[in-house]
C-alpha cells in the first residue's frame, strides 16, 4: 500500500469534493499514516478518527473516509450542474434547519431577492432554499468566478441568472442593471457591496422597495462603512460577514484551505514543503493560510501594518517583518489584506526570480498590476510568467485575483452552509423588521451565532456543554464577602 501524505491527499481530496477538511473527523489507519501526517491533519483542522473505531451513524456525513484511495473519490468537478447542486445540498444540512424554522414565523411568498456571489453549487442551493421558501429570486455573477453549470441549471430552474463568459464589462454592467429592473429586489444578498451601490447610484427609484441588504465580505463592509460615513447609506445593511460564524470559519478556514489547495494543484502537491512563504495580511484569511502552509512544511512570514496583529503573528509562532525585508528572500508572496495596491510595484521588482505571487483576499488589483502596461488579465487563467520591468520574472497566480474563487472551487461546501446560514439568518431578520429598521450598518443578534453552531455541533455528532448550577453573575459577591461569612 502506497504511504498516506497527508500534503497529496488534502490536495486532491479538497479540490475533487470541495468539501471542507477544516471540521471534519478523518477516518485513517493511523498506524500505516504516522504521527508526522497525522500531526498535519490535526493543524487543519481534522479530527483523526482510527480506522476500525466504531463511528457514530448519526455522523458519517461530517466523517471523510481516508482508507478509500483518493484516486477513487469521484470528481465532484465533473458532475453535471444537477448533480453538483445535489451533491452540495446533502452536505449543507445546517442551511436547511435553519430555513425549515425561518418558514415557521416568516413568510417569503412574493419576496423579491437579488443575490450578487460567487456562483458555485453552494450559492445554487442558497438560491433554490429561497425560492422553495416562496421567494422571487435571480442571480448576478461576474465571469471571472462563475461556475457555467450551474448557471443554466439554475435557469432551466426558472431563476434568472445575469452572466455571459463572452460579455464585455459594458455588457455585463447592463446585465446588472437588466436584472435590477427585473427583480425590482426587496432584499439585495450582496458581495463586496457591488449591487447595492449599483441600484443606489443607478436605480435611485427601486430604492424605496428595498426592505434591507446583506453583505457578505470584509471588503463589501468597508465599502458599506465609507458611504455610511459619506452620509449616503440609506438603507439597513447587515454585516452577515461580521458574525462570527461568517469570519470566524469562512475567513479564517475555508480560505486558507482552499487557497493551498487550489495553489499545490497549480504549482505542485508538495510546492509548502521547503518553501520560504510571506503572507501579507494576517487578518483571518491570512492566518488560515500561514497555517496550513506551515503545517505543509513552509517557512511563513507574516507582513502586517497592524502592529498588534502582526505580534498575535509572532505569538502564533511567525517571523512579522516589514513587507521590504519580507520580499526579496520569498519563494512565494501572497496576500491577504483586500486593500488595493498591497503588493506594490516596488515589491514586485524586489521579488526573487521566477518566485510565486498569489492574492488570497480579492479585490480588484490588491497586486499593482494596474501599473503593468501591457497586462491584461484572461479570464480563469492559472498562472502566468510576468516580466517586471527592471525586475525579475515572477510567476502569477489566478492573475492576481482570488485564488480560490477564480481557477478553485471556491470556499469549501461545510463552510458556506455556515455562511449561508447566517446569509438565511439575515434575511429572515429583515424580513421580521420590516419596516422598523435603522438605515445604515448593523451586526446580527449574537443569538444567531450560537443558534447556528448549536446545529452545525449537532450535524456532527458533537454539542456544547452545559452549566450544572445558575452560572448567574451577582456583582454583590465579592471575594471580601466570601471571606467574612467563612471567619464567621
Ligand atoms: N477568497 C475568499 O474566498 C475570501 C473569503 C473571505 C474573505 N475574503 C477577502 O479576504 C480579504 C481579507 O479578509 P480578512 O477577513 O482576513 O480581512 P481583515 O481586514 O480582517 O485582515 C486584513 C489584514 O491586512 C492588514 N493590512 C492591510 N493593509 C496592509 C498592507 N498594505 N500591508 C500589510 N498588511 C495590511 C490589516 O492590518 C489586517 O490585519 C478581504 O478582502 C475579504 O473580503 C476572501
């Protein structure tokens, strides 16, 4: 039998099934793997689980069977756009607890819902969750992130999809504004505040039908916050992204994940191993991804402006140092920040040649490619070699874009049944105020955080604890009281 690598298999097992590892008992023959394999399982998050245990039935749905040879996992990627979609929605169980009781208090019917992401088989089960809710919904999604299969599933489902491979972005401006001017939305679901901002700038007048937006990315509130503080945001926006279920799993493991996943399939299974790795950006996104590459063997630096997040760097066990110092000695840059210009050209000529530059936040030219002048991106490209002028040639990924969400399947299926947990959350929230709203910025009850981990817990064969006593908190009983009554 061929050794288990732990670095081969996450790859190839995370980018066939999309299925999140991060969260997930694997079921191995623990003496054939060794301790070293087991050890890097565990640093992404798995619980190992030795072959021959008893596993709880209630369960095998979180467990991922490593005694079967990756070679013969079938290739989710190769399913039809309806098979996907299945395959998917079996492994979003908490999406579908948390719909089932939005539909006891809160009626959807006539709801119109535009919703502006990724579309990926998880989106496509969020999308088909609303309209089975009675909803009226469609979709935008631009080409670079798109997944051709299941727009026209969707459509053959009788849910509008505005996207086109072929569309200049003049075109798919229009497609954007096309399906405004369909949906008439009510509720907008958005990513990085992109539709939002399109209806208030361009459709002033469906704004007065709008019962509230949901926005799902770090990128997306910034944006919402600027307009807030411009004075213009005058709608209610729930930070869907801000709740802890969100960042806390999409952010913090999904991205990480799937960014290493997608990047050992482009550069090579073992591409962590020996590597002199800088992470720019040690937010959740970028910490997800400094420890999976160091669980691969990496040598991680971590880059961070925030002098008190780069020292939560170096409590993690990572070198924080200057981006200047950084570059030049990396094999591979990444960054992680989602603010424009992080990589500077500057950076760029001070890079090593042929060394490996990559984004794993996304936003539009987080990399200064914009400052390149014969650049321009081709859509789902993996890698490129990219002449700097009076610099190296370094090798770009996914050209500078989200890697994951460009040429990968994007953020795993467990994770976004998280994220569209809180997405349904939010929706229903708006739906249960209607009406007596405050426009601007709002965070999500803590309630749903834990609503939602209780049947993400329970999904798993696991739970939380519980209290044997009132744990109560009475401000009266101070130690000095306590050691009066004891003289006494
Ligand atoms: N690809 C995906 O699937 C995916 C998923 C979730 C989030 N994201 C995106 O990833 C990006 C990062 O997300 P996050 O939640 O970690 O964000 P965050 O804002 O919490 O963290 C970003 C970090 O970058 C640092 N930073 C900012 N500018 C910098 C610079 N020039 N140099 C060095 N450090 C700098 C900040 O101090 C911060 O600590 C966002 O754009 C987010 O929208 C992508």
């Amino acid at each position: 039998m061929e050794r288990f690598r732990f670095a081969a298999w996450a790859e190839e097992y995370s980018q066939k099934t999309n299925r999140s590892l991060a969260g997930t008992r694997l079921r191995i023959d623990t003496e054939a793997a060794g301790e070293n394999e087991l050890m890097r399982a565990r640093d992404w998050g798995m619980v190992v689980l030795p072959a021959g245990q008893d596993t709880d039935s209630s369960c095998m749905e979180a467990t991922i069977d490593a005694t079967v040879p990756v070679d013969k996992v079938p290739d989710a990627r190769k399913l039809s756009g309806a098979e996907a979609m299945a395959f998917a929605q079996n492994h979003m169980p908490v999406l579908d607890a948390v719909m089932k009781d939005a539909l006891q208090h809160v009626d959807f019917t006539g709801i119109s819902i535009a919703v502006c992401l990724i579309l990926e088989p998880k989106t496509a089960i969020l999308l088909r969750q609303l309209k089975a809710a009675g909803a009226k919904v469609g979709a935008y999604c631009g080409a670079e992130a798109n997944d051709e299969r299941v727009a026209e599933q969707l459509r053959a489902e009788g849910i509008p999809v505005a996207y086109n491979p072929d569309w200049t972005p003049m075109q798919a401006h229009q497609g954007a504004l096309d399906l405004l001017d369909e949906l008439k939305p009510n509720i907008i679901i958005d990513d990085g505040a992109s539709f939002a901002r399109l209806a208030a700038m361009e459709r002033p007048e469906l704004m007065a039908d709008i019962i509230g937006v949901a926005e799902e990315t770090t990128s997306g509130i910034r944006a919402f916050q600027a307009m807030q503080d411009a004075g213009k945001l005058s709608f209610p926006v729930i930070a869907v992204n801000d709740s802890m279920l969100k960042t806390g799993f999409d952010n913090a493991h999904g991205t990480g994940e799937t960014c290493v996943t997608t990047m050992q399939r482009i550069l090579g299974s073992d591409a962590f191993d020996g590597s002199r790795v800088t992470v720019v950006g040690y937010g959740p996104v970028g910490r997800g991804f400094a420890r999976r590459a160091r669980a691969l063997g990496a040598d991680v630096t971590v880059c961070d402006t925030n002098p008190v997040v780069a020292l939560q760097a170096v409590f993690d066990g990572f070198r924080a140092l200057d981006i200047d110092k950084a570059v030049p000695d990396a094999d591979m840059v990444v960054s992680a920040t989602g603010v424009r210009h992080t990589i500077a050209m500057e950076h760029m000529r001070e890079m090593r040649q042929g060394a490996v530059l990559a984004v794993i936040g996304g936003i539009a030219n987080e990399i200064a490619l914009d400052e390149l002048a014969d650049f321009h991106a081709e859509n789902k490209r993996e890698i490129r070699d990219l002449a700097i002028p009076d610099g190296p040639t370094i090798r770009l990924v996914s050209e500078g874009d989200g890697v994951n969400y460009t040429v990968g399947g994007g953020n795993p299926i467990e994770i976004m049944d998280l994220s569209f947990a809180v997405q349904a959350s939010a929706v229903t929230y708006l739906l249960e105020h209607r009406g007596d709203l405050e426009n601007g910025l709002q965070q999500l009850d803590r309630n749903v955080d834990r609503h939602i981990a209780e049947i993400a817990l329970r999904t798993r064969g696991y739970e939380p604890s519980h209290a044997v006593a009132d744990n109560g908190y009475d401000w009266t009983m101070t130690r000095f009281a306590e050691n009066e009554t004891e003289k006494e």
